[in-house]
C-alpha cells in the first residue's frame, strides 16, 4: 500500500483566477454581496493575526462505470510549533483542542488514523487520491524525546478511542508493528528510526455514525456551514465505499523552513453507485448525492472550492453542468493531467434564488453503463512494497 498519495492531495490545487461575467444585480444583491467581501476580509486578517488557517474542498469524480466519486478535504493549518519544549498552548482557535493537546502530551510527530466501509475497486474506479484498508487503521511517528514509546502508544489508542467513539482501545503488542520498509513520515522528516513508529489495524472495526459525528466536530463550522453540511450520514453509508481520515504532520512554515507549522487534514471519500441510488442514469447534483445543498461557505474558511473533473469531456462523453463553472484550473494527479471545472462559494453569483448552491452533472447523451471497465497501468517499471502482518503461528512459504 502506498501513502504517497497523501501528500500529492494536500498540495493538488491552488486558488483560481477566473473571469465572471456581469450580470443586472438587484440592490438586496448588491448588500450581501458587499457583506460577504467584508466578512472574507476579516476573516483573512483574523487568520494573519493567529497565525493559522482552515480551507475545505470538494472533488467531484465522474466515473466511467456512471457512479460518482466524492472526495472531502478540510485542512487546518496552525503556524506554531506544539513540540517545542517549555511551550503551553492553552488558546485554540481553528485547531481542535483535543487533537492538540494529544500531541504535546504523547509527543506525535504524525498521526494517521482512518475508518473505512468497504474495498476500493481500482480496475472499476482507477486510484483514488487517499488509500486506506477495510476497517480502522492507526499508525503514528512519536518524536525523538519520548522516552516510552510503548506506554505513550498504548495511552494513545485509549484517548483516540473516547474522541473517536471507537474500539481503538482493543489494539494491544498482538496487533501492533513497527514497519521498518513502508509508513515513511510524510510531513518534515527529523526522525527515520523505525523504532519510533507503531501501526495496528483492526479489520472488523465497523466505520457508523458514531465515528462520523466526533469527526464532524473537530471541523471549525463543525456541520452547521459549508461543505460539511453535505456530511448527512443517511446518505454517506448507503454508497459502495465509505473512508474517513484524520492526518496531521508538521510542515514548513514558510520556504526557507526555518520554523515550522502544524497541519490537520480531515478527508472523506465515497462512491455513489448509480444502481443502488435508483437513478438508472448518468445523472447526479449535490441534492441527489447527499439529499442536500450548500447554502453558504463556512465563515471561518479562507477558501471553499468545489471541483467537478471534466478531463474526459468530450463530444461523445459531454457533460453539462450547472450553474455555469468560475473557472478551470489543472493538477497532475497519480502522473496524469487532470482539468477542473471550479466553483468558489465566496462568490455570490453561483448562488440561486433560494440562495443555494446545487451543483448538477448531466451527460448530454444517453449512453449505456458499463458494469466493469478495467483500467490498465502505464508500461513503465514500478517498484511496490507488500506490507502484510502475518500471525506467528502461520508457516510463511516466499516463492519467486
């Protein structure tokens, strides 16, 4: 398995310089449009005064099969150091408390931590941007100067299980390892002893609601405003596959890397799948996929983008959407140039009516569903590490 995704997704888009057309705009739009440059001006320099910042996106992956690939990110970034000796935070802003006091307590260097619903289908779906097993997994890089790696480590999964509502305390010296091959830290690296790393998955751990709702708030505007507000759990399980995470590493402040800056990554992806939803077509919207539509960004966000990939959209395969995109923008994912169709929810224009936002895809021609379309890998050398945890009783036989 391999987590080099990770750190591609984190850095994939950057903001995007369109041109709107101008529209006849009545004076009570004139108002809120002049409230919300207000309220995105404060909040910018509310961010520069403490030094931290929070962003969320939503990527929306058509899939040739006809079902839907959703993607969630919510990025926290905070511009203070939590390991540095003799300091005590005890102001939290943006930054969830509870996951800040774990890392100045057990000294983590990184955490990551996932709960999954079901297998991804890579020859159906292709890769997807964040890769995690069936079930709940936990691996975490503990800082040089902790003195008891195994007592922190068990002290952890205990603490990660009151915040997450799961069975994380059931992991024991049965179930934990120290890969030495794979798990590379994927923020600053200062320590690379493996001795200083521990993973454990539990596969029958059931991702539910109650793991879902301590994750919701840990996010700023928790589920009241932005894109969170799509998080409704009646739909989120109902999908083919279900995954969220918790990552957070430590990262350059600026480019000289002189100090450095902390940063909490929440993702949550699903498939929707057109046969299960009752559809029977390629046709999708915001409403359909999540019974629900974004009203406003979350107030506390720097940026709120929402991303439809039309990279394969084509005479035969064209797909219409609405409202009208504020831009494009590219990004190179897994080695292939992706483009993007973008909507910025700070800007007033894409909101209806009913001041709402309801993204629709629609396939300009009636085409049939494929049930199975496989995906072959570019012809060009790779190198995979296989990371299996075997029991001790198990004979093992390696043949080439």
């Amino acid at each position: 398995m391999s987590y080099a995704c990770i750190s591609l997704v984190l850095l994939l888009f950057s903001p995007v310089k369109s041109e709107v057309n101008e529209e006849v705009r009545h004076p009570e739009q004139e108002i809120h449009n002049a409230a919300t440059l207000v309220e995105n001006k404060l909040t910018e320099e509310a961010d520069s005064a403490f030094g931290d910042r929070f962003d969320e996106e939503l990527v929306i992956h058509p899939l040739q099969s006809g079902d839907v690939y959703a993607n969630f990110l919510f990025r926290t970034r905070w511009d203070l150091d939590l390991l540095q000796p003799g300091s005590k935070v005890s102001h939290y802003r943006l930054f969830p408390k509870s996951l800040g006091q774990v890392i100045s307590k057990y000294a983590v260097r990184e955490l990551h931590l996932s709960f999954t619903q079901g297998f991804w289908r890579t020859q159906a779906w292709g890769e997807p941007f964040l890769q995690a097993p069936a079930g709940a997994e936990l691996w975490v890089w503990f800082d040089e100067t902790n003195n008891d790696i195994d007592r922190s480590w068990k002290e952890l999964t205990n603490v990660l299980s009151g915040i997450f509502c799961a069975s994380l305390n059931f992991v024991d010296s049965t179930n934990t390892v120290s890969p030495t091959a794979s798990f590379k830290p994927l923020g600053i690296v200062n320590v690379t002893d493996h001795k200083f790393l521990r993973h454990a998955v539990l596969p029958r751990e059931i991702a539910c609601t109650e793991n879902l709702t301590p994750w919701k708030k840990l996010l700023p505007c928790g589920s009241k405003a932005g894109l969170a507000t799509l998080l409704k759990a009646e739909r989120l399980f109902y999908t083919s596959y279900h995954s969220q995470a918790v990552h957070i590493r430590p990262i350059c402040k600026d480019s000289d890397c002189l100090s450095t800056s902390w940063e909490l990554t929440q993702s949550l992806s699903v498939v929707l799948d057109v046969h299960t939803s009752g559809q029977g077509k390629k046709e999708w919207s915001l409403f359909k996929m999540f019974s629900r539509t974004v009203t406003e960004a979350c107030p506390l966000a720097t940026r709120s983008t929402i991303y439809v990939d039309i990279t394969n959209n084509d005479q035969e395969n064209e797909i219409l959407l609405t409202p009208t995109p504020v831009g494009q923008t590219e990004a190179t994912v897994h080695g292939s140039k992706r483009t993007y169709a973008v909507y910025d929810l700070f800007q007033p224009q894409l909101y209806s009516a009913s001041r709402s936002v309801n993204v629709i895809l629609k396939w300009k021609q009636r085409q049939e569903l494929c049930e199975c379309c496989r995906i072959w890998c570019e012809q060009k050398e790779q190198q995979y590490v296989v990371y299996i945890k075997i029991p001790w009783l198990a004979s093992v036989t390696v043949a080439k």
